[in-house]
C-alpha cells in the first residue's frame, strides 16, 4: 500500500477538528433519561434557587446584631419564639431580640439575617444563651445565591453528567432538548474473515474480532451501529456496502482488508463517497499506520486498519474525538492521561507516535507501568493491558524510570 | 446529630471492602450485550489463536535458511512457485529453494517458517532476488501464539471491556454467563422535599435533587435503580420504605433528612433492618460527614447527607466501591487520579480528607486546578466543576503551586 499523504497524529486531529461539525438532530429527552446526551439548547434559569434563604446547620435564626459582643463568659439572651419546620412557609417576622429554632434547610422567617449554630448556643427554658457573635448572612444561603432566575445555568454543548441533571430537577425542568445519538455505520471487510458466531473454522478463516470491539466502543459512547456484515475483498461489494451504509449514518467506519489488493480498493470505495475525500492516508503512529480519514461531503468516513489491535487503538483516539464533534459537544481541553513511571527502556522513531500497552502496578507508592511483550498484533496483548503509554511524535523514545503518560484502558 | 461511630476515610473503604461481598447472582447473556458486565466464570480457550500460522506483513512465504547471507549486492534467488489467497487452506509444500507471495495474515505454507517482506525482495519474472536474510518466525504468528488451547484466557471477575469482547469472540464464543445488575434500592427523605417534577413550588419547599444524581450515577456503573419515593420525616414511614426496598434489592441507599430529629430517625430506621447495623456513623470527610455506613444480613446499606454535592460525593466514593464490590469484580488497584497544581493555598484539618471542586486549565504546558468558590451547598458549583481535588487525610493542606490528586468528573 502507498501512502500518499501521511499525516502526524496531532495534524490528524487538527483535520478532524476543522472538518467534522455537529450532525445538529435533536430530541426531546425526560430528565431521567438524558444522561450522558448534550444539550441543544440553552438552560436559562426559570427561578432562583433556593426560591427562599435557607439555614446551612441546625440553629436559631436571629438577627446577627443581636448576638454582637457574645461570648462564652459574656452571653446575649434573646427570646425563643418559635420553632421553624422543614418545608413550612414562615409569615411570623423576627423581632429584635427573639430568635426561632430552625434546622438546616429551613426557611429563615422575615426579619432575620442569620443563623447561630446549636454547638454555640443554649436554650434554657426559652431563654437563648449565644457564646458567639455571628455575622449577617452567616450560615445562610441566599435566596437566588445558588442559581439567579434569567441567568444561563447551562450552555448547548454540554454534556449532561448526574450533577447537570441534578441542577435542571432543582428548577423543576423535567425534559431536555439534546442531540440525538449519532450513528455509526460499520463494517468489516477481508476474505477470510468470518462472522465470530461461526463454530467450526475452516483453515485460514479468522472470526470477525472488530465487529464486536468497535460496536462496544461507539455504544460506549452513546452512539449506535448499524452493522453492515463482513465484505469480502470486491472493490464493487465494498462499494455497494460503502454508499448503502453512508445513506443511512453520520459516521462511516469500516476495518481494512489485509490482502495486497484490498488495502487500495478500500481508498477508491471511499474515495467514491464523495468530495473532498481523502484527507488522510496513513498516520505516522504504531500500531494503526494504515489509516484512512475522510470527509464526504459532511459525514466522516474512517478506515481502520484490519488488525484488531490496531483498529482499536486507532478508534480510540481518532474516533471518539469525531464522535464527539459529530454529537456537538463544546470543545473543551482536559487532562486525559495519569502518570506512572516505564519500567524499560522504549525506542521511538521521530515523527512518529507510539502508543504501547502496559500493566500498572504501584511500587513504593509510585505508579509503574510495564509494556507487555509479544507482537502488536496479538489480542491477548490487549486484554492484559491496563492502559497505553504515550511516546509522542516529538520524542525519540523514554528511558527507564521516566514519567510517561498513560491514557487508561480500565 | 450526635456521630458515635466516626471514621476516617480509609476506614470506611477498609470496612466496605471486609463486609460487602459479591450477589452471586448470574445471567447468560449473548457477546453483543455483555459489555460492562462481569464475568461469573473462568474462560477457558477452546481452541488455537491463530488457528494457523499466519504472515504478519505482506511479503513472501519461505525457508528461512534459504535467505542466509542474502544482501543488498548478494541477493538469494528463490523460485515463486504461488500465490496465497486469504481465507484459504495451503496444502502445497514449499520445497528448499522456493517463495510463495503471502498477504498479511495469509497461512504460510507447510514447509516455510518465516516471510520476507515485499520491501526487502523483488520478484522478476518469478525469481525472487531476497536483499535481506529472515530468521526462523520472523514475520510470522505461530499457531497458539496468541491464546493457547485449554490455556486460562480470562478470570471470573472481570469486567469485560471492548477488548475482551474481543478476544471471546475470536475464540467462536456468543455468549458468556455473568453476573446480574446490582439492584439498588433508593429514596429520598425530608418534610420540606418534592418530586422534581413538582411545577410550582411552595415557600419552603425544595425539588428532590437527590434522586436523579444518584440514579443517574448507579445507571453509569451498572446497576438498576429501585426508587423508592420522597418519605417525610417521619420514622414509621422512614421504616417501612426502607424494609420494603430491602427485601427486594442487593443495596439500599437513602438520602438523608435534614431536620433535626430526622438524622437521629435515620440511624435507627438503618438499625432496625438487621446485624451486624450500622459500622460507621459519621466519616471524617468535608463534604459529606453525616455519612452512615451499616450491613444488614448481606446486604449493604449507605445513608447519603441530605445536601446535593455532598450525597454525590459520598455516592462517587464509597458507593461505586460498595457496587463493584457486590457485582462480584475482581480487586484491582489502578491509578484513578490525575495530577495538577492547586492556584491557591487550601488549608484542612489533619484527621479529614478534603475534597475540592475545582476547575481545570492549562498553562504553560501544566494543568492547574482551580478552586471553585462557593458555600459547598451550592448545586451551582457541581455543575462547574471539572474535578475534586483530593486532600488525604493525613495532610494539613496544600500550597499553592504543590502537585495534587485530582478526580476527574468529565
């Protein structure tokens, strides 16, 4: 296979990055099922919350002038007037020199700044005893402290964690316009490969490993597949297969044929999708050399390698970034890597990123992580390893007992 | 609230993972649905991976020793006598002397050990001139090499990945018996408490938050929420929900009520469902300290703080670990935190491990955490934050500029 335009892993991104925009669907979601979608709206706040000003502790509500100068040899006495219940609208006002019982979360009545804490007062026989002096405001929230009614609480492009969700039920919003998942087109392709359910092999016959690995990842994701079966190496089948799937996704993903022909088929089939086409054809990373990324018109299209091992690893980095864009979510740079020391020595080309799988485990409180040896294309390599080294393109390799990056697997 | 049982934070952890033991319930599921399940079953490899010797680059197929002393000056010349197609049994018997063109992943022919790759020969006109010499497997995975026969592939306990999907699947494996979804009972408790999708509120009152955090968080490690309603402060109520839910789950989980005798209610209401009760009243933890930690019978039970950040703080700590405990996976120490600097001096008490909402941005090529101002009830401040900042218990705090843990929450 020639590559004709090999690109780095960080150039690979920048083209994903300037070309894959949001595929913009929306639904409809009720609250409770919204985890894990991005929004595609703005939220802007209907109420303040709290809608009242609330105690923190379990306290008296006092007006905190009445407690200045308190100490523990030289208390204020204020006059218990009540007590406030949990979710009870307080009318009676507060006047100098009372103070209310009040738990934590309870409405402060009118009239009261504050509230003393229990640990800092003594109520004798309705006679309230302060050891301390407390401030205005203090162990209080404001009403519209947390959220201001008319301020932007969340913004389109979020994606929605168990907090945002917890937020929007606070101010009683119980359904959610978000992008819809997106869908991924995929298939597998090379003569002899085999859907995994086949019982006995013939010789020569490998099962379908990417099918499986790759649907796991984009379902992960929140996306969905649609599965379009194994292709043999026919430039015309894989085209067929090609153009029928591309109809009906957002993201086009298939795994390459490994005979001599094949891997030049693959590059024509999505050539053939359409304009601009090719903007990648190999990347300087190992494993995943032999990668594809394409735009057709504005869906990305991205060939995998045919080595499970590598397809997965490719998918990872590659395409969940797209899977991201195509969902609209905000773009937003977070450390995504731990850190452990390598425990050998690794040569790298220059130019060239490489991502090595490895096992951690914690010695004398420090994090080490160990590659794990056999040939890349191996898959029980994958399922022993814990994360993935990163040696990027600028480095010529680490040396034993450097801190390197580890993007995790677990 | 009065804590006669209070604990630090690795204490808790300690005692979770001495009293909470594995469901045991399992479930045969098909490969395609099984991802994030846990295995209840070793795995045994039924057969050979890969079933045959197979190229591991394109090149050509031949005896090793036919190519000894070959150079770029001082070619070997070596008959093609043949093509391997993909997918196809090779019977033909490469003899001294002879090449067989291979793709990658093609089966070698019986007679060779090892392929020479295409850069590093040339066919003219069927004899092929070899400029390098190959050593005995070069180039080549061994049948068995990848996962032997009868060897143990995975262990109960594991969690399976994309990966070991992966590897299942190439074994002709369509399903695997794992263990059941933890079911986790839930309810929230306060007088001044309403449903979420309660439209207009009374003074006083406050949406149930509580519930779609942490159904949302058990959703994301697996579980099936049972949700058990909003009950009032009220201890027969607070019973009879809470040995309701029992019977039926393998994990009951309420939010705290937050009016005064309510906490004390709570204790007892999680007393009276069975021995050993309640082994940790109170964790020296900011947020989060009316934690209660009890076993009744089998099964765990974990009063959650009333207040939103701090109930999904408590719930991301120690009830992740009470889940993954119960769903039977294997115990695996792993690297969960990643580093940056602190902005600002943070000051905590030594005995209480603090954790921090915090915000991350990059500067200067270092990740710097930022922390996120605010009274710690604020549901605002969850949403805004990236991370928690993590400041162990034995730490008297931490200095501006100095490396910390933190987790993340995007």
């Amino acid at each position: 296979m020639q590559f004709y335009n090999v690109k780095s892993v960080e150039e690979t991104f920048s083209i994903i990055n300037q070309n894959v925009t949001p595929h913009g669907a929306t639904v409809t979601l009720p609250l409770h099922q919204a985890r894990g979608f991005v929004l595609a709206e703005d939220i802007i706040a209907p109420e303040d919350v709290p809608g009242f000003d609330r105690a923190t502790v379990d306290g008296y509500a006092v007006k905190a002038q009445d407690t200045y100068g308190s100490s523990e040899s030289n208390p204020q006495f204020l006059e218990v007037v009540g007590e406030i219940e949990m979710g009870e609208e307080v009318t009676r006002v507060l006047e100098k020199g009372q103070a209310m019982a009040i738990p934590t979360g309870g409405m402060l009545p009118p009239g009261s700044d504050s509230v003393i804490m229990m640990e800092y007062c003594e109520n004798l026989d309705g006679l309230l005893n302060t050891y301390r002096q407390v401030a205005p405001q203090e162990n209080v929230i404001q009403k519209g402290e947390d959220v201001q009614k008319g301020a932007q609480l969340l913004a389109k492009g979020t994606r929605l964690r168990a907090q945002e969700l917890g937020v929007l039920a606070s101010l009683g919003i119980t359904e959610v316009t978000v992008y819809r998942p997106v869908r991924v087109g995929y298939f597998s392709s090379g003569d002899e490969i085999v859907s995994y359910q086949t019982q006995e092999l013939k010789v020569g016959q490998v099962r379908d490993i990417n099918q499986l690995t790759i649907s796991a990842l984009i379902e992960e994701w929140g996306g969905e597949v649609m599965f379009g079966g194994i292709v043999p190496d026919d430039e015309e089948q894989l085209k067929q297969t090609a153009h029928r799937l591309y109809e009906q996704v957002d993201f086009l993903v298939m795994s390459g044929g490994s005979s001599i022909g094949a891997k030049d088929y693959m590059t024509a089939v999505i050539q053939s999708l359409g304009d601009p086409g090719v903007l990648v054809h190999g990347v300087s990373i190992k494993p995943g050399k032999p990668t594809i990324f394409s735009m057709a018109g504005k869906k990305p299209v991205l060939g995998l390698p045919g080595h499970p091992a590598s397809a997965m690893l490719i998918f990872l980095l590659f395409g969940q970034t797209v899977m991201r864009r195509l969902q609209g979510e905000a773009e937003r740079s977070l450390p995504r890597r731990i850190e452990a020391r390598i425990t050998q020595n690794i040569a790298s080309s220059p130019g060239r990123a490489d991502y090595i799988r490895v096992r951690l485990a914690k010695k004398e409180g420090e994090w080490w992580a160990e590659p794990i040896l056999g040939k890349s294309g191996l898959i029980s390599t994958l399922v022993a390893s814990d994360g993935l080294v990163e040696i990027a393109s600028g480095k010529e390799g680490v040396r034993q007992g450097e801190r390197v990056p580890v993007i995790m697997l677990r």
